[in-house]
C-alpha cells in the first residue's frame, strides 16, 4: 500500500494513493473484492506505507502481548507528521524490503487486528471541515493501484457495507477524537505557533502510549489537578479503550482548552506550593504534564 498522493491526504487518517477523483458517500457502490484465490495475494502488504493510529496499537499490543512503549520500539518508525514536528509512527518493513513487518506466507499474520489503514484499502478516507461548519464530515475514494485486481472482482456494495465489513467502523470510532486533534491542530495552522516540547511529549504519550498514561493518571500531579473519582479511575485503570478514549479528552483539553475533565478549584494554588517546597529553579519540579490542563481556558 502506498500513500502521499496529494499533502491534505497525507495527513489523512487512514490514507493511500492513487485516488480516484471521485468523492463518494456511505451509499455509493463500488466494485471490489479480495479473497485468498486473487492472483494479486499478498502484493498491496509487499509495499507499505502506513501510518499507525492510537487504536491500531491498542489492538496490536493486546494481540502480541506487549506493552504500547515496547510495541512501538518493535514495530513502528517515527515520522513528524507536520511543520510542527507533530510525531507520528509509520508501520515497520521487513529489513532491507518494503514488505510489511506481520506479512507472512499465508497472509496477514494480525488479520483480525490489522490497522485500520489495512482495513480502509481500495478506499481512502478523509475527514473534511466545510466552510462554517464546526462539524467533520467523512469523505471516500476509491483508491486503484494497478497491482490490485481485486478491482476487477465482479462484486458491487456500498462504502457501507465494505467498511463494515473491514470492521473500519470500530476503529474510526475510536480513532475520531485523534484526527480531531490533528484535523484542529492543522486547520489553526502557523500562527499559533508551535507547541511547546511538552505539548508534544502529552501528544506522544495520548496517542501511542497508554500503559504510560494509565500511570500518568495515578500520579500525584494528575490528582492533584484533576477532579476524578475513584470508581471512574479505576474504570480507566481496567478498561483500555475508555482509558484511550480519556487520554484523547485529556489531549483535547490541554491542546486546545476543550475542558471535558473537571479540574479541582484549588489545583493551581496546591501546585504552586508543592514546587516553592522543592529545591531547584523555581516552577521545575520536574512534574509539569498536568497544568498546562488546569492553566487552560
Ligand atoms: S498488517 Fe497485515 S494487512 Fe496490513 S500490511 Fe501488514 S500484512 Fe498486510
Ligand atoms: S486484491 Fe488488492 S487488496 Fe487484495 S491482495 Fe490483491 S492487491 Fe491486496
């Protein structure tokens, strides 16, 4: 699978080349199919380019047994996403080849937990903001790539049904809060200038790390900012996809000042004094992740 045709796709979450120019919506047909008997077997996974999302990872790691930080070593190269050096992480090759690290003889060796840009081929996706809408709205195309027949398969369905039976559904619906991170951070462009090193850093840890980030909540910094009782806590603690699903909250809120977490009304004077008690330059403690949170509007 390749992608990069046109920069606002790029950025795109899942995205390929080469798009048809032809926009579809969730009722328009296409023709397509790909099963095991296509001469083209395996050739779209012999010559990857794809960008890892926040829920591909989570599905990744739980399938292969890992912790996100140490699937992310083993599995994905990092890429800046834009201007800003926004991190991203791209799927890792074979060494020496651009076949996909999980492909093997007989197929895909993490079918059932391929990323979602696997899922999205012969489709591309791109969420789009209209002019004076607040709203993002889904955009399709078919994606043609001469290697792949099965364009040529006589089977017709809608985007609908191809996308629900790729099970792109799930994974958009957990993946939506990032790309709205993306899609917000991009469309406010150069002149809000560049996050800060630690904007970043939360953006890395919210996306590709939430063993990282169930840790981050049980911290002292955190609960001291942030109003969060214990039974929703421990639901967090427990259940990845909703601890995922906070993260991206969280990110919202410290990018942007979206407050969705309640913050507690003495945070900022509790903080304040525990950095006057430690040693150093004054408002270093070494702990800083949480107020840019509670700072914000
Ligand atoms: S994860 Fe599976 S489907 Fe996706 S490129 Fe690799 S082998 Fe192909
Ligand atoms: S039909 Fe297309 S998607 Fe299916 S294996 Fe062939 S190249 Fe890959």
């Amino acid at each position: 699978m390749v992608a990069d045709d046109s920069d606002k796709i790029k950025t795109e979450l899942p995205y390929a080349s080469p798009v048809q120019p032809v926009e579809l919506g969730l009722d328009d047909e296409i023709q397509f199919n790909c099963h095991k008997g296509v001469a083209c077997f395996n050739a779209c996974c012999k010559n990857i380019d794809i960008q890892i999302t926040p829920y591909d990872i989570l599905r990744l790691k739980r399938r292969l047994g890992l912790k996100s930080s140490e699937f992310v070593a083993r599995y994905t190269t990092p890429f800046a996403m834009d201007f800003h050096n926004m991190p991203g992480l791209k799927l890792n090759t074979k060494p020496g080849t651009s076949e996909c690290v999980f492909l093997k003889e007989e197929g895909c060796g993490v079918y059932e937990d391929r990323p979602a840009a696997c899922r999205y081929y012969a489709l591309g996706s791109m969420g789009v903001r209209k002019k004076d809408s607040a709203a993002v709205e889904d955009i399709f195309f078919v994606v043609k790539e001469d290697h792949c027949l099965g364009h040529q398969e006589p089977r017709t369905l809608t985007v609908r049904q191809y996308r629900s039976e790729q099970g792109c559904d799930e994974y958009d619906e957990h993946n939506r809060a990032w790309r709205d991170v993306i899609l917000k951070k991009r469309s406010s462009g150069p002149t809000v200038g560049a996050p800060s090193e630690r904007s970043l850093q939360l953006f890395d840890m919210c996306s590709y790390d939430v063993d990282s980030f169930r840790e981050f909540i049980q911290t002292q910094g955190f609960n001291e900012v942030f109003d969060i009782d214990e039974a929703t806590k421990k639901t967090l603690i427990d259940d990845e996809d909703q601890l995922l699903e906070f993260a991206l909250r969280f990110l919202k809120q410290v990018l942007f000042g979206e407050q969705s977490i309640p913050v507690k009304p003495d945070a900022r004077d509790k903080r304040l004094a525990r950095r006057k008690s430690k040693p150093g330059p004054q408002g270093d403690d070494g702990d800083d992740g949480p107020d840019a949170a509670a700072d914000s509007p």
